[in-house]
C-alpha cells in the first residue's frame, strides 16, 4: 500500500499497524509523537491501529533545548 509518511511516499505492506511501520523504518518510539491524517495516535494504541491505502502519517521527534 501507498501512504504519505512525512511528505514523502512511502509503499509498505498492507495493513500493518503503526508499530509496525515504526519498527520496519527503524524509528526508535521514545520522544517521538506520532500523526494519523491529522490525529494524534497516542503511543498505547500504535499497535492497534492499522494503517491503510491514503494515510497521511506525520513522526515528530521531540527536541530539548533551551
């Protein structure tokens, strides 16, 4: 399946959950916020929700400073 992952296309298999894609893409989840066409998924539900031909999918990584 095709998706946006920010901005960019990727293709990944169908219907894998958020977690899967962050473990396949290798993205450490800690200080990380992930988006689902424009809703926050909180971290408890990334192995639930699935994801699916379309999404928008938007990682943020948190940054300290000062």
């Amino acid at each position: 399946m095709k998706l946006l992952l920010n901005g960019e296309e990727k293709v990944l298999a169908d219907g894998i959950s958020v977690l899967d894609m962050l473990n396949a893409l290798e993205i450490e989840r800690r200080g990380i916020a992930v988006e689902l066409n424009r809703e926050v998924v909180p971290k408890g539900r990334h192995e639930e929700t699935r994801l699916k031909e379309g999404d928008t999918v938007e990682v943020i990584r948190m940054v300290g400073g000062g």
